[in-house]
DNA sequence: TTGAAAGCGCTACCAC
DNA sequence: GTGGTAGCGCTTTCAA
C-alpha cells in the first residue's frame, strides 16, 4: 500500500497524492478531494521512513530509565516529556529494569531509533561508546566520557549537611543511615553523610537496605536492634525512609518525637504518609528538563558544560 | 555525513561500507576494519529513516497516556514497556496532561512516527478517526470505532459489589462516595457504587473530589459536614483515599474503626500509608500487557475482539 | 493545475 | 572480495 496504489485508484500521478496529503497549494479542491477519499478509503498511511528520509525533520529521543516504578524516575521521566514536548520531539522510553543485559540490549538498537540518548546509564565507558559513536548522549548522575557528550550531577552533599546539621541543631546524636545496598560498594550519598557527621564530631551507624519498602523495614529491625536509642536517621532514598517509619513506628517509637527521619529525593509521595516525610530534596523538574536543554546544545554541535542540581534539605513533618 | 563520506575516507565503494557496517560476511578483514575506523572517525551514523525504509523492520509503539504522574498510569507504562520489549518494539510515550488540545497535538504528530497507537484518548470519535486512518489504535477504558481498532475494558461493578458487600457484612450503613470531578458527568465507578448500594437497599452520600491528595482532603471535609456519622468510605480512585484518609485522622476519625475506607485501582503505593489501603484493584500489570498483545493482533491484520479486565476487592488495611 | 524526473541514504542483488 | 545498479516510498524541483 503506497502513495502510487491511491495514484492510481483516484486517477492522478503519485505526485498529486503527495500534494493533496501534504495540504500544498497548487492543486484544484475536487482533485483534492478525490485524492483525500481515494485514501481514506484504501486506509493508506505514509511510510514515516520515506517520510522521515526526504524531509529530514523529526527529531526523537532515548530516554533510558533504570525503573520507571520508582516514582523518582517518574517524576525525571515526566518533566523530560514536558520539556520535550515544546520542541516537538519524540520520546522513546526505555526501561532497562536496572539490569546490565537489559541496558546493552538497549544500547544495541536505540542507536537506529532515536537522534539523541539520555538518562541513566550503568555499563563501562567503553561499552557505551561502542554503541553510541556519533550518538549525542547526555548522561545524568555519571561522568561523561567522549564526544557529543555531557553530563547532569546531583550533588547532595549541601542538602545532606544541612540534614545532620538540622538533627544536631535539634539536639540529636544518635544518628544512623540507612544506605543503598550497591554491588559498586558504599554510595556517594553515604560518603556525604559520614563527612557532614565528621563536621560535627559524630559517628554514625550505617546499615544497607534494598531499595523498596520493603527493603527499608527490614534495614529499619537492623539498626534499631544495633543501636536502640536511635534518634535520628537518614535514608538513601524516599522509599527506604517511609518502610523505615513504618517499621520504627511498630516497635513503638513516635516521629518525629522518638526519632526523626530524613529522605533523600524529596518525592511527591512522601506527602502521603503520616506525617509528611522531611528530605533531602532533588528538584526533579529541573533534572528532566535540563537534561532535554542539554540534549538541544548536543544537538545543535556545541559541547555544554556539565550541569550541577544541588539539592536541598525539605522539611516536612518527620524532622 | 553519509555512507559515501565514509566510503571516500576509507578509500572503498558505499557498498563496501554498508557490508562493514551490517557485519555481513563477504568482505576482507582488513578492509572492514579500515571502514569501520573511518566511520568511527568521522562519528558517522547510519539513517534511522533511510535503513528503516529499505529494511522494513523495526516496529514502534505510541503510548498516549493522560499523567505519567498518576501512579496508576504508570503502572500500566511499566507493563506495557516489558510486554513491548519481549516483541523488540519500541514504545514512543506521549503524556496529554488530561488535556484535549494536547491530546489533539500528539494525535496530529503521532501517525508520523509510529505503527500503532494504544492508550487513553478521550476526543470525540471522527476527530481520533481523522488522524488515525490506518493506524491500527488499541483503546484503553473506552469504547471502539472504526477498523484496526479494539479495546480494553475495565469492568469495576464485581469489585464494586464486593467492596459494598463487605461494608455491609461488617456494619457499616453510613456509606459514602468520593467521586471524580468530571467534565462528562458521573462517572461509571459512580453508577456501580449506587447500583451496589441498591442491591442493599441503602442511599450512600457522593461528594464530588480532584484527582489528587488535595482533591481527596477537601472532599472529605465536606463530606463529613454532609454526614459527621459516616463509617465507611470508598473513593474514585487510591490517591483520593489518600487524602481522605488523612483528613479524616485529623478530624479525629480512627481507620479502619471509626471508618472503614477502600479505594480503587489497589495501586502499590497504598501499602506505604497507615493503616495500608484496601481497595478494588485493577490488575494494571496486565491491563499494559493486554494491551501490547492487541496491538500485536491488529498489525497481523486481525480484528480482536474487545477485553475486559475485571477488578476485584483487596483488603489491605483500612477496611 | 498537473506530470515527469531527481534524489533523500541506505541495503540487496547482481555482475565482475 | 568488491563495485555497479536498482529500488525502498516519499517530497521537491522543473516542465508542460
């Protein structure tokens, strides 16, 4: 089914079919409208290749996301749309489900599907850009290496700082983390917290928690049992902390009273619970759309800079 | 930058490059490493279009969804990605923001950049059919029009019937409904909870609500001025039982004693709020893979027949 | 207003 | 093993 099948069905050459599709001027409104119906009819559609060949607009983006149920990449996913959405460019998602083969089956076709990647990549600089030459990609929360390139960092060491200076300040000592348990050993968010608690003449207990509610419970039962007169405690994410003060609540600690409880990512759905999670707060709508800027300037041939979000301490209810 | 600047480069014919390129056999060692190094130096990139044109493989999916925000969509994006990536297509995913014009836009750009269409479309019939002629469009949670079309139902009334079966069962009289705000008039969650009601010869109070935490709150303060004695609660959706069940804690209700609430769409989110959200729960796992399935039906030229998910009652918590 | 011809960048099928 | 030629489906000149 090609353009020449309604040529020939409503009697006119292909070239008239393209302009009566393509709404162009010069053609006579019958003609026009024969060619409209002749299609319709027949069901025919243009090949958006051939289209996408001569025309040579039409830009769409990768978007590879670690996982979109967790509402963090969520929240990045969707303000990318957004952003995205002004410039009239296409979003291909991809959801690598956090997993290495995944992400390289991935990165094995995007190349042929998308004009630009962005997002979450996890495997060896060299493997990236093995699939990725030529490709402009902007990575979020990861060094960038080679050309057409750039990056997005989150820093939350400032926003980190303020938590335990905010615990300190409200008489707390007993601070613990409750950590990201990570194949690539301890995160960059544990490191801040261990300096901010230095800062401050403490020692904290760390214990490592699975990324879930779930996960948070149980890390929760492990560092209470640890350290009992825990009163204050900072989480890798969102998601560890509200398991977290789930947890804490059954073995009968009040919060904020008994113990404090600080996030990290600052999501929506902290306002959920009860009471409303304080945290360590990444503006997530600065993040998507910055990343969609930063793929405009790939695009365009310049090499942006990389690109800092700090983020902040949000308090809420829970500290 | 073609294929033919590569060839120059590398000193071979464009045939040459493209046997390098696509790995196939019949070509030297050395001048297949000679291609692929000038390609790499150049950071050439193959057309998506032009190969996609002469190959004819490679097919794309567009998700319309109206909020990647609401977790409910989200879950079913989720699906819908795995189920699409088991067939290797790709999922362009277009969030309306529950808006028409928007809608319109994706609509009008979509046709060019995809195969098929699945999601939620809330425009009138002949203005989807006007854009969509052609293109296979899989309906989520509407009705079907016209050919390469089908649907998905969600049939609440059994789930529904349970829920009010079960505040019965338990002694609640004092039923209530937090419903959505709509454009359309009640909505059909409405019309089951009332036939419901019937069966049980009672009269429930419907208080209309937004779609969001806030929503919830504000409706619950207004519901309990309609009937301070109310003991149960079912609600549009989980994110409205939120807000509702927060309101009411702070106006001194206790849940599930003092009032049993259940919620709709059993999203995973309700396990984060105290006490967990029971609600009628839509498979959505299933609704994203149901939906990638029909779409697969339709492409193979098929005409399916319509599905129904059916949503049930699942007791969590909070009833 | 319409038709003929060129060409977008690539792969595939021939020859050589 | 390599180059020539055709052609994927379309838009866009250029003539008529």
């Amino acid at each position: 089914m090609t353009i020449r099948d309604v040529a020939k069905s409503a009697g006119v050459s292909y070239q008239t079919v393209s302009r009566a599709l393509n709404d162009k001027g010069e053609i006579d409104g019958t003609t026009k409208q024969r060619v409209l119906d002749a299609a319709r009819e027949l069901g025919y559609r243009p090949s958006r290749f051939a289209r996408g060949l001569v025309r040579q607009d039409s830009t769409s983006i990768g978007l590879v996301i670690p996982d979109l149920m967790n509402p963090f990449f969520t929240e990045v996913a969707s303000a990318a749309l957004v952003a995205a959405r002004r410039r009239d460019w296409h979003v291909v998602v991809y959801d690598t489900a956090d997993d290495p083969a995944q992400e390289q089956r991935t990165l094995a076709v995007i190349g042929s599907q998308v004009d630009a990647i962005v997002g979450y990549l996890s495997l060896p600089d060299d493997v990236i850009d093995r699939h990725t030459t030529g490709l402009p990609v902007v990575h979020i929360g990861r060094s960038t290496s080679g050309a057409h390139t750039t990056a997005i960092h989150v820093d939350g060491e400032e926003g980190i700082h303020a938590a335990v200076a905010h615990f300190a300040r409200t008489g707390r000592h007993r601070i613990g983390m409750l950590d990201h348990e990570d194949r690539h050993g301890p995160s960059l968010r544990r490191t801040w917290f261990q300096n901010a608690m230095t800062n401050h003449d403490l020692k904290g207990t760390v214990v490592a928690a699975g990324q879930s509610i779930d996960g948070g419970q149980r890390a929760m039962v492990t560092i209470l049992d640890t350290q009992p007169k825990l009163d204050a405690l900072l989480t890798y994410n969102d998601v560890i902390a509200i398991g977290a003060m789930r947890t804490a609540r059954h073995l009968g600690r009040r919060i904020p009273e008994d113990l404090a409880v600080i996030g990290f990512d600052g999501l929506h759905i902290g306002t959920m619970v009860e009471p409303p999670l304080s945290s360590v707060w990444i503006d997530t709508q600065k993040l998507g759309t910055t990343a969609i800027d930063q793929v405009e300037h790939l695009l365009a041939g310049e090499d942006p800079e990389p690109v800092t979000i700090r983020a902040s301490l949000l308090l809420r209810g829970s500290a």
